[in-house]
C-alpha cells in the first residue's frame, strides 16, 4: 500500500466539522462567501467565456495559472498533461489534499460560449459542467486568503484537462502516474457540476470502442454484390440491441455515433460506430465488451460469407477509446465521513452514489477520493441551452471549506 494512503488511514482530524465551525476564522470566511456572490459570478462568466474545447484547454489552462499566482498559491505551474496546479501550503505536506475540476467542455472548437443572462440563470455551453466546479476553486482559495486561515496539512488545487468524452481522464491520469504529485495525495476531491445532494465514492466503470469496417466500395448497381460496411455495422447494431443488460447490477450500452459512405448510390469503403460499455460490475462489464467483440466478428464473418463470390472481404479495426476504471472509497473513510458531516452541518441531506468522473483514476488506485458539486441549480449539461443559477451556491462553497479544512487540519 503507498505510503501516502498509510497516512491518511492513520491521520487524526485534529478537529470535527462541529468544532470547526464555532472557530472566529471560519465565521470570517462564511462571510466572505456570503458577501462575495456578485464576485463569484463575475469570476465563472469570465472562466466559462474562455473556449475548452477537447483537447485544447491551454486558453483557460492559462488562465488558471494567472489566477493561481495571483491569489498567492505557491509552485504554480502547467505539467506536460496540461493540468493546472498551485499550493495552498500549510505546516506540512501531509496530508497533502488536492481539490480539483476539470477545466474541458464537451463542445467542439468555434461554439458560442457567450453568457447569456435570462432572469436569474446564466445561460451558456459549459457554465455548470464545469464552470461552475472551476469557479469554486477560486471562491475557495479567496475564502481561505480572507480569513488568513493556517493549515497544519497542505491542499493542491488543480484544473485538470481531459475528463470530457475521449479524454479519458487524461489529466487526472496523468497526475497520479507522472506528475509531480504521484505517489503524494493522500486525498482528492473533484469538483463536478452542482448538485450538493450527491457525494460521489463509487466510481463508474466504462470501457469505449471505435469499430470501423473496411472494405473496397463500388457502384451501387454496377457493383452490387461486393462486401458492404454499413450492412455488416448494421449487423453488429442489431445483435448489441438485442443483448438483455442485467438491472441488477445495473448495465449499460449505447452506440453513440455512426458514420459511413460517400452517397446513397455509392457502396461505402468504410463505417464507423462508437459504443459506450458501462457497468457497476467488473464482471459484467467484461461480458459485455466480449459480447461486441464477438458480435464485430460475426457480422464479418456474415458479410463476407453473403458476398463470397464478389472475391472481396471487409476488414476490421477496434480502437479503445476510453477504459475508465471502476472501484469504491469506502463509506467508513476519512474523506467520506468528513463529506458527510461537512452536508449535514450545512443542512444538506447528503446521498451517497456512483458516476463516472475524475475520482475514477484515485479511486482505482486505493486513494481515497470523492466527487461533489459545487453548489447552485443547473440543467441541460452537455447541451447548447445549459444553464446555471447561482441560488444556494454559498452552501456549497461553504460546505466544501468545511471538508477541506476537516481533511487537512487548521492551525
């Protein structure tokens, strides 16, 4: 087991959520989040303003650094990744926790990202996934500066890249096998959306394909005959509908995207799909990926057969995209017992579940780690009409000093 899961199994708060709140210091910083609600707004405009588009986060990844040096963080820097990370350093360097977001949308380069006030929403394509985590970064740092609060542990804050679609968590795996911060982070906690009701422990396992068929293409009268793409992607398409998935434990396929073909009086040279494979299961994620493998390779195997006289075969390519693995922080955790005293002395009702985020990665690797949001209402994440209501924000930022400053220890 790493050293740094050892310590914090064995590290003592030194201070429950109750005593932490009858603290002068604590007060201080509630009122500058209670007397900061305009600032916070005005900071997520700007952070969500700023395209982070897959794959080309650097914009806002520079943004951060600026605004992590500027709120006095020390070692500021940008790692090979492009993860964003600076410390708030206390006493020690252990516990050493790190609070994080991811700083990518799933829009395409060149969407409007302008925020649009309607009444009390902010309205714009990444403003609560996950502009609303990033925002809370910055209004805890400021909160931490305001009461001049001293720690006995450390807490890395870091803006991570690649959480989105075929990232794959690229970031925050990135962070926990070549970074600097490998093999130190005694606890993580992600920032992700809103909902303060969530406390995220179970991670989501998922495993993605990219299945493309070849073949040679042709006219669709004068070379009628010859192995076809689409027909045989179609083939796989029904065999994957027809799979029963268990609802207990709960199982999931979708195939996402299709593409193919030239025109409709063209035998296409290739077709393409991508499927998401997701399971609370090990087992039954397995079962389901060897299911669509098999099925790629009857439809083949078909299709070929069909069309055995025109002298030609389809090919197949599989390409992994995405292996996000599953795992578990124990309810009886340090971080998950201190995220749930933290709700419930904010008047949160907390509810413990499962989600795919970047706790996958720390959770699989045995260290401790929970996702939860950031505070306010929003819908219609990872659509153009996504919006953001700042109502209630302050009892999640509120909440989450409470964790941070429960998992690391004040002076």
């Amino acid at each position: 087991m790493p050293a740094s899961i050892i310590n914090i199994a064995d590290h003592r708060r030194p201070e429950t959520i109750a005593e932490l709140l009858r603290d002068a210091r604590i007060a201080r910083a509630f009122d500058f989040i209670d007397s900061s609600q305009s600032r916070f707004t005005a900071e997520l405009i700007r952070i969500c303003e700023i395209p982070a588009p897959p794959f080309k986060e650097r914009e806002r990844g520079n943004y951060f650094a600026a605004r992590f040096t500027e709120l006095g963080l020390s070692e500021v820097h940008t790692d090979s990744e492009g993860n964003v990370i600076g410390f708030y350093r206390g006493e020690s360097e252990e516990p050493l926790l790190v609070m994080s977001a991811h700083l990518d949308t799933v829009f395409p380069e060149g969407t409007d990202v302008k925020v649009r006030r309607v009444g009390s929403r902010l309205c714009a394509p990444g403003i609560a996934d996950d502009g609303a985590g990033l925002a809370a970064l910055v209004g805890l740092i400021q909160a931490l500066n305001a009461a001049e609060i001293r720690l006995r542990g450390s807490i890395a804050f870091v803006a991570t890249v690649g959480e989105e679609g075929e990232g794959d968590l690229r970031g925050v795996r990135h962070l926990f096998s070549e970074g600097r911060l490998a093999g130190r982070v005694s606890a993580f906690v992600s920032f992700d959306g809103t909902t303060i009701e969530f406390i995220t422990h179970q991670a989501l396992g998922s495993r993605r394909y990219r299945v493309t068929l070849k073949g040679p293409g042709g006219h669709s009268w004068g070379d009628f005959g010859v192995v076809n793409p689409v027909h045989a992607l179609g083939r796989v398409i029904a065999r994957m509908a027809d799979y029963r998935a268990p609802l207990e434990p709960r199982t999931t396929y979708n195939i996402g995207r299709i593409e193919g073909g030239e025109s409709v009086n063209v035998i296409p040279q290739s077709a393409t799909m991508d499927v998401d494979l997701r399971s609370v299961s090990e087992l039954e994620l397995s079962r389901l990926e060897e299911f669509l493998l098999a099925a790629v390779d009857r439809a083949v195997v078909d299709e070929n057969a069909v069309r055995a006289a025109s002298g030609a075969k389809l090919q197949a390519e599989l390409t992994m995209i995405g292996n996000r693995p599953s795992g578990e922080t124990p309810r009886d955790s340090l971080l998950v017992r201190t995220a749930l005293e933290a709700s419930r002395a904010m008047g949160v009702t907390p509810i413990l579940n499962r989600a795919s985020t970047d706790s996958n990665i720390p959770i699989s690797l045995g260290v401790p780690a929970i996702t939860i949001g950031a505070g306010g209402v929003s819908s219609d994440s990872h659509r153009l009409s996504e919006w953001y209501d700042p109502v209630g924000r302050e009892i999640g930022y509120k909440r989450a000093l409470l964790l941070a400053l429960g998992m690391a220890g004040i002076v």
